[in-house]
C-alpha cells in the first residue's frame, strides 16, 4: 500500500495533483476492490525469497520493511515459514562449499559465514552451517591450500 501511495502522491495531470484525502479514499477504493494488499504481498515475497535467493529471515524482515509493508504484516507472514533456517543456511554453505575448498581454511570459513549473513542468516545460523559444510566438503581434513610433505 504505501508504495502505490508513493505513486499516487507523484502523480500529476495538467499540473494538478492529488491531495491527501482525494489519496486515502483512491486507497480505500483499491483496498475494497482487493488491488492492493499488504499481506499478500509480503507472503509472495517471502515465498520468493526463500525458494529462490535462500534468504534467511533477517533479510526477508529487511526486503519487506524496506517495501513499506506494515511490522504487523511482515510478523505474521515470516511465522508462516517453517523454523528451517538452519536447514536453508546449510543447503545455501553445501552449494558453495567447493568452490571454497582451494583456500585455506580460515579464508573458506571467513567467506561462507560472511555469505550466509549478506543472505540474512544470524551469526550463529552462518557459523554451524558454514563448518559443518566445509567439513563435509573437505572430507574432515582441514581445507588449506599449502600442503607440507616430509622429504625424508
């Protein structure tokens, strides 16, 4: 809703524009009409954010905040997801993993959890799933990129 009132409030025909109240009611006629309608919205862009971006939920609350989607609205549809972000996390740091394996493993480590987190997962979250996924990638040997073999 507030981003069609945005668009509302920048319109403007042969130099008139639209006053406040001329706004709420256009508003209340979309609303009425179901044209517009926050909690749809927010349950589509998490369903999106999730299956294709892997987002966790810190960064889904974020995309929608930043939409103008009413605190209320963005509560209700994250307690509609499943508590699988730790799942998600794990999934998103086995599809990466590999192509950390050729640096160390602190650099490998650094990277993953800092990956997880610019997708919304707490540090925590980002933490267990990126050892765990690198362990599993690395056989549990420890991933580092200088091997050392005694000559004698």
């Amino acid at each position: 809703m507030s981003e069609v009132r945005l668009i509302l409030r920048g319109f403007e025909h042969h130099g008139m524009s639209l006053d406040g109240s001329l706004i709420d009611d256009i508003l209340d006629d979309f609303e009425r009409r179901g044209y517009v309608d926050d909690a749809q919205l927010a349950g589509q862009l998490v369903a999106a954010g999730v299956e294709r971006k892997g987002q966790g939920r810190v960064a889904l609350s974020r995309a929608l905040a930043q939409r103008g989607i009413p605190r209320e609205i963005i509560d209700a549809a994250l307690d509609e997801l499943p508590d699988d972000d730790a799942d998600r996390a794990l999934d998103y740091a086995r599809s990466k993993a590999r192509s950390l394996a050729r640096l160390d493993a602190d650099t490998a480590l650094r990277r993953l959890v800092g990956q997880l987190s610019r997708r919304g997962y707490n540090g925590a979250v980002a933490m267990s799933a990126a050892k765990t996924a690198l362990r599993e990638t690395s056989g549990g040997r420890p991933a580092t990129g200088v091997r050392f073999v005694d000559s004698d």
